[in-house]
C-alpha cells in the first residue's frame, strides 16, 4: 500500500492518482497569490493546490475540478479528512462541461503541458501530463470566462511551454503581471516558470528561486521561505 504524503497540517493520500505530489504543485500551491473569496483549482488531482488555499486563507471557498474519477474521489477523500472540508467543494467535471453560476476571484492550475511529446503508456498519467483533453487555448478561454474583471488565474508550466502561453493569453486579453523563474539548483538552467495573469495590463514584476543548493537535498533560504508553512522537514 502506498504511504499517503503527509504534510504539517493536511495529508494526501495518492494511491489512485496518476500525478502524484510533486514539486510543481507545491510551488504554485506556496507562490501564488490568495483569495479571502472564490477559488477555483482547474485539475486538481489529490487535491493538493485546494488545501494549499485553503491553510492559507481561512475565508476562501474552493471549488476543485477534476476530470478523471479516480483521481475526483481521491481528492473527495483528501478534502473531506482536512481541517477545511466545509470550504472545499471537489466537483468531477471537465472545464468544458463546467457552467458554475458565478464567477472566480482566482482561478489557479498545474495544468497538461506537454504539447508534443512521447506519451506514457498509463491512460490517466498521460491524461494529466499531455494536453490533449485541456489544450492550453481551452484553459485560457475558460479562465477568462470564468474569472472576475479584478480576478487573477495562477499557473506554472516547464520554460518553452511557459512563453507560448505568455503570448497565447495575451491574444486573449490575459496579461501577465507577475512572473518567478524556477531553477532546479544553482548549476541548472530555469526548468519552471510560474506567472500569475490579470484582465488588467501592468508593470510585470519578476522573480527568481532556486530549490536546492549546489547539493542534493539542501534548500535554499528562498525556497524554505516559501514552503516551510507546508513541507514537514522545513
């Protein structure tokens, strides 16, 4: 049976999910922006973003989309043994199918991001990898359907992926206000790019981090700032 990941004060467990925790979605989960009001996690896997917002607001209610039922009911059950199980609603849905009666404060997702690429052989892990069932057109046409005039849509996808979608959002009058370029250590080159959108066109501020030293499993300052309120060991 596979150990759920336990966190300093959720726990999820994984064991029907194609994407396990990671830390792309630790990182969104830590580096975005909050809401006090509507929430809305696109593709929300175990669950993880979803109680992420919800430790770190005590105000939000979030709604957590998922396509695929195993990983639906996973999140379901991660929720529902939470602190915050009032304020998290998993919905099984495709964003397409998806006609809430109201609109989001902020829309949040680690989303598909391999556009052309060799798929894996498991079904559900290339569904939740590949962007073949949420074309990164259809996320950015239902952020903006679906996002207030104020509202903001935090993402994070790989470095060239992260730039077609700069331009693509744009082209739907989702600018870029904010953008934090991730490496992997101090040797490596940017691997991860997280950007938060607006309807409103500013000065975008820039970030950068770096999750490990120079040695394996040592953290910098920066990325123990970010994540200490989650990550047991930090």
């Amino acid at each position: 049976m596979e150990t759920p990941f336990q966190f300093k004060h959720f726990c999820i467990k994984q064991a029907n999910t194609a994407m396990k925790v990671g830390t792309d979605g630790v990182l969104l989960g830590a580096w975005s922006k909050t809401s006090d009001n509507t929430v809305l996690d696109i593709g929300t896997g175990t669950g993880l973003i979803a109680l992420m917002m919800a430790q770190r607001s005590s105000l939000a209610t979030i709604d957590a989309l998922e396509l695929d039922e195993a990983a639906y009911h996973q999140s379901k059950e991660n929720f529902t043994n939470s602190n915050w199980k009032d304020r998290l609603n998993p919905i099984h849905s495709s964003i397409q199918n998806f006609s809430p009666n109201k609109k989001y404060d902020l829309i949040i997702s680690n989303p598909p991001f391999f556009i052309n690429s060799y798929k894996a052989p498991e079904k559900t892990r290339s569904m939740a990898r590949h962007t073949d069932d949420l074309p990164h057109q259809t996320l950015i046409e239902s952020c903006k359907r679906l996002l207030k005039n104020d509202g903001t849509f935090s993402v994070i996808l790989p470095k060239t992926e992260a730039y077609q979608f700069i331009d693509l959002a744009e082209q739907n009058e989702l600018f870029l206000n904010r953008i934090c370029k991730v490496k992997p250590n101090t040797t490596k080159p940017v691997k991860r790019i997280i950007m938060e959108f607006t309807f409103q066109k500013k000065e975008i501020r820039s970030e950068k981090l770096t999750i490990e030293t120079d040695k394996r499993h040592v953290y910098t300052k920066d990325y123990i700032t970010l994540t200490k309120d989650f990550y047991l060991k930090l």
